[in-house]
C-alpha cells in the first residue's frame, strides 16, 4: 500500500476519533441544573415550570404582589437583590435592587409606584418604582434588626415596621417615626386585617399576638391555640388580609381558623404525630380544604382538608422548597422557591 493511501486511511481516522469524542464530551461535562429560582404551578400544584433560571443557584427569600397591577410581583433572592416580573410570573428582570439581602418590600397600595425595602438596618423608599432609592430610617439601636414592612391599604401615610422586639409607626409617609410599647416576646412578623387597617397581629416567638387600635395595644392570643400541642411554636403563617383566614404550620401539624384567629382546628398530615416539622402551607381561597405543604423536596396536597393527601408531581430540584405562595389574583397560579438544604455531617 503506498503512503499516500496510508495518510488518508489515518487521517480518516483521527477524524472519526474526533467526531465521537466531540459528540460525547457534553454527556459527561453536563451538570444537573441546581434547582433553584422560581417554580410556578397553573393549576394548583398538579404541573410546575422552572422560572427565572439564571437565578439558580440563589436562595428565595420572600414574593410580594403589586395591589394595583394582577400582573406584577416582586421577588428577593438572597444575596443576588429583587426581580420582578409584570407577566405573571412566566418571565422576571432585574431591578435597581441588584445584589444583596433584603429582609423585605412593600409597596403603596393606592399608588404602586411608592415602594418601601429594608436593606440590613435601613428602610429605603422609591417614589419613582424603583427608579431612584433614598433612606427614610435607620436603625440604630443594638441588637435590634428590621424584619418586615406593612403599608396601611386605605392610609398611605400610614407605615408599620417591626424589629426583633420593638414596633415602629409613620403616620407621615416614613419621613419621622415613632417606637409603640411593644413589651411581648420576640416578633417574627406583623400582620394587617383588610377588613379593619386598625386591626394587626403580631406573630412572635410564643404564638399570636392582637392589636385592634393601630398597633399601640396588643393583647396575648393564643387562647383559641392553646389546646393543641406545641400551637406557640408556629413555623410559618399564611395569613389572608382580605378574609382574616389563618393556616398555620406548627413543628407538629396544620391549623386553621376561618374567624380571625379565635378558633382553630387540627388539619390531619400524613405523617405521625411529632414526626415531621411542618415549615410551610397554603391553601386555596375558593376550596379551603385544597391545602399543600412540602416535604423537603416534595410537594403532598389534600383536596378534602386532610382526610387524603397525595404526592404532587415533584417540582425538578434537590434543594428544600421553603416558601410556598398562592397568586391572589390567579388563585389557582401557586409559586415556589427553594433553598440549599443544609449540609449533613460525615
């Protein structure tokens, strides 16, 4: 055979060679997509699509609704800032709030343009949807770290923040504060009834908690809670300011109550007593006993208040689902965000 023909037979080779292995290459480089960002279900937790895939990797800290606009929300991730979408969730874009944590966001209800964050231990405020920021608080006291915001639905001069122990009042829009006697247990967040902006509750360390004067009042509340067992160490409150309906996860079970928090019932789980930490729930508002909660990495739901729970099809992620949301417009549209479970030791 001459040489010629020998260089062509190995160069036809080496070809070969290098269009398997080409073709091979992406199946043992390809990773697994992290799993994180935004989930959302159309039908109430039946089907769920990944959204906001470029934020995979990041942790969801909490979603808020525009009370002006069906088709907007906001989300914060933590460490990579707020997004929001104005499609319903199907699509999300940066916003100013690029990077970092926020603690959480509120927005005016009688003019959605006005927005309220708090960025570590400020609240800032945009007149202009999110255009340009300007601080109207810090807080300055130690030990004491801003959690979350209300913005009064009928009042917009009329502002509510809570710290670990204390609560503050505006009735100027933000620009001047006032420190309410707060003198009960550590808070984890307040909440403001719709049907009366006077009336707030205060979810802390050792159950429910009552104001039905603006906040300046509050009484114990916990008396409708007390017969369940451990009712004060409530995990995660879906509270519905339009109805002051409650569903609560404790570190054993579900309650309910449908009068503003003054009776509860026990919503039966699946699992045994004691077993497994409920960490968070919702409902939908047109059939209260179509209730879902996760389990880790997976979703059970109940369409009969917990007689029968089934296993939804698994959102595609190995992170915990954390936070669990239903669109109030779209009561049907429910949206999910993970975190990184913690690492197990060796």
């Amino acid at each position: 055979m001459s040489n010629s023909k020998v260089k062509i037979k190995l160069l036809c080779l080496l070809v070969l060679i290098t269009l398997v292995l080409s073709g091979c290459a992406p199946l043992a480089t390809k990773k697994a997509p992290a799993g994180g960002g935004i989930f959302k279900s159309s039908d109430f937790g039946e089907n769920w699509s990944q959204k906001a895939q470029s934020l995979d990797n990041y942790d969801m800290a909490f979603m808020v609704f525009d009370p002006q606009d069906e088709n907007t929300a906001y989300v914060s991730f933590n460490g990579a800032g707020v997004y929001k979408t104005i499609d319903g969730g199907e699509t999300w874009q940066g916003t100013t709030i690029s990077s970092g944590t926020f603690t959480d966001l509120a927005i005016d209800h009688l003019n959605s343009s006005v927005i309220y964050a708090i960025n570590g231990n400020k609240i800032i405020k945009s007149v202009d949807a999110m255009t340009t920021w300007f601080d109207i608080y810090v807080e300055v006291r130690p030990d004491q770290y801003l959690l979350n915001l209300l913005t009064d639905p009928y009042n917009s001069n009329i502002l509510y923040a809570s710290t670990t122990s204390s609560i503050i009042k505006s009735t100027d829009y933000g620009n001047s504060w006032k420190l309410l006697s707060w003198r009960e247990p550590k808070i984890k967040k307040l909440y403001q009834s719709y049907k009366n902006n006077d009336t707030l509750y205060a979810w802390t360390e050792k159950g429910l908690y009552k104001s039905t004067n603006g906040a300046l009042d509050w009484i114990d509340f916990n008396q409708g809670l007390t017969k369940f067992s451990a009712s004060t160490n409530l995990n995660w409150i879906n509270f519905d300011p339009q109805t002051e309906i409650f569903y609560a996860a404790t570190t054993n079970s579900i309650l309910q109550s449908t009068d503003g928090g003054n009776t509860w019932k026990e919503i039966p789980t699946l699992f045994d007593f004691k077993k497994v930490s409920i960490k968070s729930v919702v409902y939908n508002p047109k059939n209260l006993n179509e209730i879902i909660f996760p389990y880790n990495n997976t979703l059970l739901k109940t369409d009969n208040g917990g007689k029968s729970w089934k296993s939804l099809k698994s959102i595609p992620t190995q992170r915990d689902i954390t936070y669990l949301i239903v669109d109030p417009y779209h009561t049907d549209s429910v949206f999910a965000g993970t975190t990184k479970p913690p690492k197990t030791k060796k």
